[in-house]
C-alpha cells in the first residue's frame, strides 16, 4: 500500500536551449483575485533567474513547476514591498530539502539590485538568524546555502557567465530612487524587463530591437473612473499612476525601440480575462505599435 500523500507538483523540465519568460506576478499593491504580486522566471542558458520576489513568488513557482530550490540568482529593480516581500520565504524555500522532488539549494543565493538592496534585502536575512541557525545545527542543512551574496549597482553588467548576459538599467520610479529595468542576452536573443517605471528613453535604448519588452502598464481611462468613482481617494489613486506608463505609452516605447513583442504587467487595476476587456485594455495601441501586443497573465509564459 503506498502512501496516501499529495503528488509532487510535476517538474518544468528545462530545455537547455529555450529562453522563457514565465509570468509569476502580473498584479501590483493592490490585492486582486487571479493576479499575484510581481515576479518573472527567466529560463535561459539551463538555468533560472527570478526577477522581483513578490510575496506570492515560491507559491508561482511550484504552480509553474519550477520548485524553488533551482532558483539561485534573484534580481531586484527597485524595493516597494510588491517586489521584494517574497524574499524571506524563497530563501529558506530554496534552501530546505523537499524529499522526493529535488535537494535544497547548496549554494550561496546570490541577490542582485539596486542601491538599498543591500540594506533591505540584508535586513530579511538578517531577520531570519534565528530560523537559520536552527536549521543548521538541528535540521543539517547546507551550511553554504544559508549565505547570501549581494551585488548592488545601479548600471551596467549584473552577471556575465556562460554567454548570459544581464545588465541593469536606471529608470524613472520616481520618488523610488533608484529603480532599475534589465536586458537579458542569450544566443543574439534579448529580453527586456522594464520594471516599475514612467516610460523613459532609455528603456527605449536598451530595448532597441529586443525579441520580447516586458512593460509596466496601466489603462488611463480607467484609472480616471475609479478616481471619479472615489473622489475622496483621488491623490491615493492618481499619484502611484505617476510613476507608472500607460498603456498607450507602453506602445510607444515599443514602437521606437522596435521590439517583435509587447507584454503588458502590473496591471492597475487588471482587465478581466475575456477578449473583449482585453481589447477594450489595450484600445488604442495597435495604432501606435505594429508588432505582437500580449496582455500579461499568471503563469503565463512568453517566448524570447
Ligand atoms: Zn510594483
Ligand atoms: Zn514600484
């Protein structure tokens, strides 16, 4: 008789060539159904690089089959606490064994980001002392894979192995400063992930003729609704959409920096999943991008 327990969640099974964007997050501060808070699996070069751990990131993960001890390397492009809450939990998720599905990771995390990542994302691990130490002398785990390596640059190459190339870029989060997007090379294939950002020019630079731009993005008509709707809640609804990109403008950078494919997140708020809320979303784009336009959705992946 075997065991009446729950079957490990089938296991991604990486293809060495491929080079996927898996949407873990597409939602934002705001708690919706359907619409976890932002994180993106990259698989690329055989391996997997999360970018942003937002607090849902290690539940996505295992929904994606990605379990999370394969995941080492995590970037982060600024730190409102949608991107970066998830961290403490992937760190010891990452680390501790899950029998039968794949060991604990055995290796230094290694957390890249802007300035302040050492501060915040050194304070979650500097919170977890406590639960590290015990599963060191208690539970055996892996002495290395308590360590955490940061390395925190505003510009330039991040991580350069392997003919993996990522590099940070600033962008424009403002009062979030900095706040930085990423360009992922691999085999003359570019993935973009912008962040959380106004559109600027140098999104549309680093972007310039990437296979796949994931772009920050929300319908301005509709955030104009629900601010008249809840006039006492204008400056709380209107001033976080400062320092993000419409959906119209997110079409424009597409255009001028000339990428194949458009993918919209941080959606505020998300249309539902139909077509016809969908193309009422993204009215207007089409007219002014030429290229494929994807309205991001959870789990979905996207390839580069
Ligand atoms: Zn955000
Ligand atoms: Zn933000």
């Amino acid at each position: 008789m075997t065991t009446p327990w729950i079957e490990d969640t089938p296991l991604y099974s990486i293809d060495p060539h491929e080079f996927t964007a898996i949407l873990l997050g597409t939602g934002t501060p705001r708690a919706y159904p359907g619409a976890a808070k932002p994180a993106v699996a990259v698989v690329v070069a055989g391996r997997i690089l999360l970018f942003d751990c937002g607090a849902d990131t290690v539940r996505q993960l295992i929904d994606a089959g990605l379990m999370p001890q394969r995941v080492r390397d995590v970037f982060f492009t600024h730190h409102h606490y949608d991107h970066n809450a998830g961290f403490p939990d992937l760190f010891i998720s990452s680390w501790r064994t899950h029998v039968g599905v794949v060991a604990g990771r055995a290796q230094p995390m290694r957390v890249f980001g802007p300035t302040r990542t050492q501060e915040v994302i050194g304070r979650f691990h500097h919170a977890l002392e406590y639960d590290i130490g015990l599963r060191i002398s208690y539970n055996k785990s892996d002495l290395a894979g308590a360590e955490l390596h940061i390395t925190e640059r505003n510009t330039g190459i991040m991580l350069d192995e392997d003919g993996l190339r990522v590099t940070a870029f600033e962008v424009d989060h403002r009062p979030v400063e900095p706040a930085v997007g990423y360009r992922i090379e691999w085999q003359g294939r570019v993935l973009v992930i912008s962040g959380d950002t106004r559109p600027v020019p140098n999104t549309v630079v680093q972007a310039s003729g990437a296979d796949v731009l994931i772009h920050d993005a929300y319908n301005a008509a509709w955030l104009a609704d629900i601010r008249d709707q809840n006039p006492e809640l204008a400056i709380q609804v209107t001033n976080p959409a400062k320092y993000h990109t419409t959906t119209l403008e997110a079409a424009q950078v597409a255009h001028d920096a000339g990428v194949r494919h458009l993918v919209l997140t941080h959606h505020i708020p998300a249309p539902k999943r139909t077509a016809e809320a969908e193309a009422r979303y993204t009215a207007g784009m089409a007219e002014i991008y030429a290229g494929q336009i994807t309205v991001g959705r959870d789990l979905m992946r996207v390839s580069v």
